[in-house]
C-alpha cells in the first residue's frame, strides 16, 4: 500500500515570497492533517479535513496561509507572504476517520 | 499542550532492550496511548497504540500501567536504526482528534 506522499521535499524561498506544498494522502483515507514542525519541536497541527471540509482549523495563521482540500482527495498548502519564522518542516497526515494517523516524508521550507 | 512527561533523552546498547517511560497522570478514561517514533529527516513512524491493556506487534511492546497513569514502550532488542525520537501521546479516539505532540524523548542506541 502506498504511504503518503508529499512534493517537493525542500523548498528554499526569500521572506515575502509566495509557496505551496501538495499531499497526496492514503487511499480511502478521509481525515487529513497538516502539521508544521519547528527544529527542536514536535509537530503542531495547522489545519484538519474531514473529506473537503475543515475540521479544525484553529492553529492556522489565517492572515498568510490557506489550504484546501478539492474533490475530499489531495490537498495543497500554501504560505503567502512568507516571513523568516515560516521555516520549519511541513507534514501532512492521513487517517481512516476516527484511525491511526500515518505521515508523509515531510517538505523542508528554508525562508531566507 | 501535551498531556504527556518523557525523559529528554535515553541511551541502549544494541541488542539489548529499550524501555521508554511515559507519565500521563491525567490521561480520561476514553483516551488511548499512541507512540510514534521520528527518525532523522523522515516523518513520524506509528509504532503501537493502547486503551488499558497491553500491546505488541512486530515493532514494539506497550505496557499500560493498572491506573493508566503511565505506561512504557518497550523495543525488545534495539539496532542501531532504532535511533529516532519517540513520541508518546494521549488521543481520544473520535474524530476530529489530533495528535498533540511534545518534545518526545531522544533514544540513542550505539554498537
């Protein structure tokens, strides 16, 4: 069974540029999750959906970043502008809907 | 924030076992004990989860103490690949759960 895939795996952008990352999740699979990971940290939730509907969405910097889920399938995740603190590693997540979550390889942003 | 206390960091020989301790005083009594590990660069790896019970699969034991108020992950003979941060934490299982990661505990294993 394929894992969850996630492109591209690093990302170096300049502070105030524009980037989306894309996920494509488990098949069958109708809860994902977007994650942000700061050096040092553990992972801290951005953004859930249920099939093409958010779940919760509380964490997520609305003024700079979106996300969406079109057709309940893949989803992409988009920071605009970026700023310096923006650098982390971004993962996504799937999961049967109330199941265990398994993660995709993660993107590396660098914000220079 | 976290719902969980884990030792920072730990050290195992190869071949020997590592026991991973996890408090989680305050765990509900609809709450399970997941363990994730984190290899360097890659994403969060599911090891094994339980209610009350204990757990093995193939990866990994899960032992849930008789008050549920802490537990331990038990590797059975850990190889050098076994290094990675490990994660435990407390999830309802429904949905609209997340997991709330803390910063895990670093398991160095050497030769």
């Amino acid at each position: 069974e394929a894992g969850v895939a996630q492109s591209p795996r690093y990302k170096i952008i300049e502070k105030r540029q524009s980037v989306a990352f894309w996920c494509n999740p488990i098949s069958g699979h109708a809860t994902l999750y977007w994650y942000q990971q700061i050096l040092g940290q553990g992972p801290k939730l951005l953004i859930q959906f249920q099939n093409n509907g958010v779940v919760d969405d509380s964490q997520l910097p609305k003024d700079r970043f979106s996300a969406e889920r079109l057709k309940g399938v893949d989803s992409t995740l988009k920071i605009q502008p970026a700023k310096l603190e923006d650098s982390a590693v971004y993962l996504c997540a799937s999961s049967l809907s109330t199941g265990t979550q398994y993660f995709g390889p993660g993107t590396r942003l660098t914000v220079l | 924030d976290a719902k969980t206390t884990q030792p920072t960091s730990m050290d195992c020989a190869e071949g020997r076992a590592a026991n991973l301790p996890c408090n989680h005083s305050t765990i509900s009594g609809n709450e399970y004990v997941y363990w994730y590990r984190q290899i360097h660069s890659q994403g969060p790896q599911y090891i094994i989860h339980g209610l009350k019970n204990n757990e093995t699969n193939e990866m990994a034991s899960l032992i849930i103490t008789e008050d549920r108020k802490s537990s331990t992950l038990i590797l059975p003979h850990a190889t050098l690949r076994d290094t990675a941060v490990y994660y435990c934490i407390v999830r309802v299982v429904q949905a609209g759960t997340a997991l709330i990661f803390g910063k895990g505990t670093t398991l160095s294993v050497s030769s």
